[in-house]
C-alpha cells in the first residue's frame, strides 16, 4: 500500500508561509502593522465593493453586520435549516429570532420557494449561505427581499470566489461574511471579513471590531503552531500514521463520526469565548494577502477535482452526483453525493484509506440548541443522506483517480438509490424532490 492515506479536509497553504509569519514577528509585526488595512483594501477591490473590516472569525462579522444594522430586538431573521450552528446562534446573541427555511436537498441551499411563507411583519433579514461552495439562487431571493424591504446578509463561509451569474457571492447582499479558518477557501489560521458598500454600515462595523483587544503575540502564535500541526496531522503522509489508523479500526464496530470529537461543541455562545473578543492580526493579514493572490488558481484546482468526480461517477446507479444551479460557478468546498448507503460507503472507503465524511454542517432546524425555533424542515433532514468525497485543492490528480476507483470499487454492490428512494416512501419517510 502507498503511504498515503486521504483526510476529509485538506488546508491551503502556500510554500513559505512560515517564514513570513516568523519574519513578521522578528520585525515586531506580527499583531499590529500596515498589513491588515492593505487586505482589507484588496479584498474589498476583489469583490468591488468599497468597504471590507477584518474580525476575529467570519461568525464576529456576522455578528458586527446584524449589530450594525440596529434591527428592533426580537426581530426575525431568515436562516438555512441547513447551515453551521454559529450562525443561527449568533443571531439569537444579537437579539434576534433565528427563523429556519428549508432547504433544497440537491442543491444543499435555501429553497426559494419556501421563503415567502416565512415572512412575517417582524423579518427584516434573510442570511442565505453558500453552502459548500455553491452560489444559492439569489435571483428570487433578491426578489424577495425588495417586495418586503429586507436585507440580505451572504453567508460566503463557504464560498469565497464563487460567482452566481458572472458576478462574486457577497456582492449580492447588502452586506457579507467570510471566514479565514483552516479549512475554508483563504485560510489565515482563523480571522473573518465583513464587506459591504453601504458606508455607515461599515463604519458601524469598523467601530465594534476595533473597539476589541488586541491579540497577544503569544495568543497568536500558538494559533500558528496548532494550525501548522494540523496542517501535518491530516497531509496525507500525515494522516496515513493516526487518522487512518483510528478510523480504519473504529468502521469494524459500525459507523461513528468522530469528527464530533474535534469540533467545537454545539453550546450556547453566551458569555462569547475571550479568542471571539479579540482584533485581526497582521501576519495573518500578511498570509490573508498571499493566499487571495492565489485563491482562483486553488479554486480551479479543487473544481477539476470534482468535474473529474462529476465525470467518473456519471450514470452509477447508487450514486447521484452534485446538482449545480444554472450560471453558478462552484468553488467545492465539500463535494457532496447522495449514495443509496452512505454509512456504509464511508465504512469501506475509511479501510481503503479514503476518509469520508457524512453530513458536513449540522440540521439547525432540530437541534436541541434551537428548540424554540424548531421547524420542520424535510429537504433539510433528507441531507443527512449525503456523502463527502474529499476535494481539497491539495490532492493530487493521482489521489483523485484513486478516490474514484476505491469509491467504484466499495459502491457495486449498492442498491440503485432510487430504490432506497421508494423504500423510504414505503416507511412514511419522504422522498427527494425532483430527480
Ligand atoms: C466557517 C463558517 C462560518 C463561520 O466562520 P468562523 O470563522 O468559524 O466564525 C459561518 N458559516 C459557515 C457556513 C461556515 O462554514
């Protein structure tokens, strides 16, 4: 067997990364410098819009923004059944009543059609994500907005670079967020944006943001340390000594998502963890700077990934490959298929050396957390039956034939999926919608 085993996540770094980051500390520039502004301008030239602030995380953007925008308390604010926790949670923080949408089981985004019922006098917001890289169809969203007076506030987590008509999410909305965590399509080791062109708006934003301490040079760099070490642990000469290993050990009794495990835990955000409370730092100004300069050549690396996916697995009868929207540009951030058993594909996959993740994001709508937003959202709950083939722009070619081979190989003997579809029917669970 080759020493390489493939983790579900991959991090996008660029070689000499460190020695800027350890060059930064030498000249005294590591927490405070001329960086930080020069990203923001280049972000916000990038999505041309004039304004862009740099935060802690993508989800203290998020919070600025729905602070910013002073909406009378308790006002209701529309949100994706399926999306990260944080989010939804960080509405309530900011006063707000979350209210869950449903989504579309194909496309993993906010279904337009199921909006307008949501909208009552109190909604004055609508945050759609771009969940796993895929632009949502901001059309009738916009639509939407304008025949009710709300504002839209893009979640691009998930999706920096990826264009809807010709045009770069964020730029829909009257504000966005980003995120610049590990994983995420520009990774700073943690850090957000929040981009707007509404000039109060994002002096409202500026204000809170700067209002915040400082982070120590010590804080900082542990934070360059533990990423530097993940970044090792899930390599795929990394991975093949633990994660494999583990995983490949624990998929004998059944399947278990240990990524749960490492994940922060889905908690109420009050009183906010001190890291939230704290500026953007200029070395990861300085990588945030680097890593935009090549985010459209990683994009491209990690859509040839999944088009080879799109093509290898086209007219498998266990598998249905991702639904893109007309005039979306996908960046990938997960490549998400529904096979007709994924448990067990992920199982088998996890023996071979492929780890696959299940469900990426978490069904907001029946969380505990939210118990008193809960909704019934089916599209939302049929998610839980989708796979995730790694996508990273850090495979290689040859990792992808060889994801796609193992992935044939573990899927022959799989019942069609639209017959688990039927049978699903026949125990009063729902079917997908469309085909
Ligand atoms: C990562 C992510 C966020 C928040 O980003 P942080 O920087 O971790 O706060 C928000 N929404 C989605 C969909 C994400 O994936």
């Amino acid at each position: 067997m080759r020493l390489r085993a493939i983790a579900r996540y991959g991090i996008r770094s660029i070689p000499g990364d460190e020695r800027e980051i350890i060059a930064a500390f030498r000249r005294g520039e590591a927490v405070t410098g001329p960086a930080i502004a020069e990203f923001e301008r280049r972000f916000a030239a990038y999505h041309q819009v004039e304004h862009a602030i740099a935060t802690s995380y993508g989800r203290m953007a998020c919070y600025y923004i729905l602070r910013a925008l002073e909406f009378p308390p308790d006002s209701e604010i529309i949100i994706p059944a399926l999306t990260f926790w944080v989010i939804p949670e960080i509405a309530r923080r900011a006063g707000l009543r979350p209210v869950f949408v449903d989504v579309d089981p194909l496309t993993f985004n906010l279904a337009p059609e199921k909006i307008e019922a949501a909208i009552t006098e109190r909604t004055r917001a609508i945050i759609p994500t771009h969940l796993y890289g895929q632009p949502c169809e901001m059309e009738p969203i916009l639509r939407l907005a304008e025949k009710y007076g709300l504002v839209v506030i893009e979640d691009c987590a998930q999706a920096v670079g990826a264009r809807y008509r010709g045009r770069l999410v964020g730029t829909f909305g009257t504000a966005a967020f980003f995120s610049f965590q590990m994983l995420k399509g520009i990774n700073t080791y943690g850090g957000g944006m929040a981009i707007t062109r509404d000039p109060e708006l994002a002096a409202r934003i500026r204000a809170q943001a700067e209002s915040e301490p400082l982070q120590t040079p010590m804080e900082l760099a542990q934070r360059f340390i533990i990423g530097y070490l993940a970044r090792c642990a899930i390599s795929p000469r990394g991975f093949i000594w633990w994660g494999f290993p583990l995983q490949a050990l624990v998929s004998l009794f059944g399947h278990y998502d240990l990524s749960k495990y490492v994940w922060e835990k889905i908690r109420p955000l009050t009183p906010f963890p001190a890291s939230y409370r704290r500026r953007y730092a200029n070395a990861q100004a300085i990588l945030g700077l680097r890593a935009l300069d090549r985010l459209e050549e990683f994009n491209a690396r990690t859509r040839a990934h999944a088009e080879r996916y799109t093509s290898g697995l086209a007219g498998h009868h266990a598998i249905r490959t991702p639904k893109v929207i007309n005039g979306a540009e996908h960046v990938y951030y997960q490549y998400s298929i529904y096979v007709s058993d994924p448990k067990l594909t992920a199982r088998r996959m996890i023996r071979r050396g492929i780890d696959c993740e299940t469900t990426h994001v978490d069904l907001c709508s029946e969380l505990p957390l939210f118990a008193e937003f809960s909704a019934d959202c089916p599209g939302a709950r049929k998610t839980t039956r989708a796979l995730q083939l790694p996508v990273y722009a850090r495979l290689r070619a040859s990792d992808v034939e060889r994801i796609l081979r193992i992935m044939r190989e573990v899927t022959t003997d799989l019942p069609p999926i639209g017959e688990t579809e039927r049978s699903e029917l026949r125990t009063g669970a729902a079917t997908f919608a469309g085909s």
